[in-house]
C-alpha cells in the first residue's frame, strides 16, 4: 500500500509537531541546567561558611571540655 499525500502531510506535521515539542524541552532543561549551575556558583561560599563555622564551634567545644576536665576535676 502506497501512502497517499494525506498520510505523508499528516506525518510531515506529526514530526514537525514533535520537533517543536523536543525544542521546548531542550529550552527548558537549558534554563533549569544555568539556574543549577547559578545555584552552584553560590554554593561554595555558603558551604565554606558553614564548614569554617562548624570547625570553629567543635574547636571552642573541645577546648571548654580540656579546660573543664584539667581545672575542675
């Protein structure tokens, strides 16, 4: 069975339909793909912060501890 100009008009505009479709996909992750890499840039000066931050509370824990355990017991 031959395809009859219908079926080849129906299937050019199924693909092109489909195409369209694709691209506005591949847009959207784009712009999701830059706002997780923005994300990412502002990551590591927060994640610095709160290592730094957590580092320095443990290092005034364990000194209270050492200063607790030599001079009061």
């Amino acid at each position: 069975m031959r395809p009859t100009k219908e079926m080849i008009l129906e299937t050019k505009q199924l693909v092109s339909e489909t195409d369209r479709n694709i691209r506005q996909i591949i847009k959207a992750n784009d712009l999701q793909l830059n706002s997780l890499r923005n994300r990412e840039d502002r990551d590591p000066n927060l994640n610095r912060k709160l290592i730094y931050g957590s580092a320095i509370l443990i290092a005034f824990l364990l000194s209270y501890t050492i200063y607790r355990f030599f001079f009061f017991e």
